[in-house]
C-alpha cells in the first residue's frame, strides 16, 4: 500500500503468488530449511485463497499469499481478481522482472472483496479510504476493477459508509 501512498503502521509485509498448493509447500520448506520460523496454513476446499505461509525474519512477519486454491475445482470467485491483479501487476524495482506491484485499481478491489460487507473487518475500510486519500484517481481505478470483478456494490457500500462519516471518499 506504501507504493501507492498510503503509509500505516503494520507488523508484516505481504507477498502475494498463485501457485499450485505443492509448490507453496515447496516455498515453506524451503525457507524452513533455512533456518526460518515457518507456519503453513493449507486451504480447505473452498477457500478463496489457496493457503498462507508465514515467514518470521527476526521479529518481521512475512506473509505469502496464495490467490491461486488448487484443491478448489471451482476456483473460486477471488481466482479471476487475483489472478488479473497478478497478470497486470507492474514492475517495482528498475531491472527486476520477478518483483512487481499490483495497481491500485485491483488492491482496492482485492480489499473490498476481503471486507464484502463485513463490518467486523474494519481494518480493510480504513485501507480503502486510505488508498482513495492517498492516490489520485484510486476511486475510477477502483470502480474499474471492482465493476469487472463483481464488486462494485460491495464498494459503493463502503463509499456509502464514508459518506455517512461524514468523510469524502
């Protein structure tokens, strides 16, 4: 989110793949292997994320997203967001092809997906507003995403929550 603008506190970084289950095990292995706390938390089968491994580096939590959940036939209604987000994710760092950032369009709608309602997730709202404070034209590019993905009613909801906050969106 820092990429985009939105600067908050947070105890952990986010790394988000699709991969088949097996490689993700690979992944937490791996870095179990090298010497790292390491915690795999494996989908049930219809999971819209396909498992979490999380990676302490001294007091620093690393989160490994998988948006891809191979044990899902179904796949899931976050697979084709994620999946888009990921396709369209833009380079990050000057010469690296491997690390890549994805647009703000598809982090608010990833976002709204996860809160969908959910008033218990209020942290998800406040990474919205921040996103649309902090970078300009996050609303249009959210609305893209959120209206091509099936979400735009789930964030005129949120917009509607700021509206009766009092706040702009």
């Amino acid at each position: 989110m820092l990429v985009h603008g939105y600067d908050r506190p947070t105890d952990d970084l986010d790394l988000g793949v699709a991969v088949h289950l097996e490689d993700l095990k690979g992944i937490a292995k791996r870095a179990s292997d090298a010497g790292f706390k390491v915690e795999l938390r494996e989908p049930e089968h219809l999971d819209p994320l396909g498992g979490v491994v999380d990676v302490w580096f001294e007091e620093q939590l690393v989160q490994i997203v998988n948006f891809r959940n191979s044990t899902n036939s179904m796949g899931g209604d976050l697979q084709p967001l994620a999946r888009d987000a990921i396709d369209r994710a833009q380079q990050f760092l000057p010469g690296s092809e491997t690390i890549r950032v994805i647009g703000v369009g598809h982090l608010i709608a990833l976002k709204v997906a996860a809160w969908d309602g959910h008033s218990e997730r209020a942290k998800v709202v406040r990474d919205v507003k921040g996103l649309l404070d902090a970078s300009e034209g996050a609303l249009e590019k959210g609305q893209a995403v959120c209206n091509q993905f099936g979400r735009i009613r789930a964030l005129n909801k949120m917009l509607k929550l700021f509206g009766a906050a009092g706040e702009r969106p």
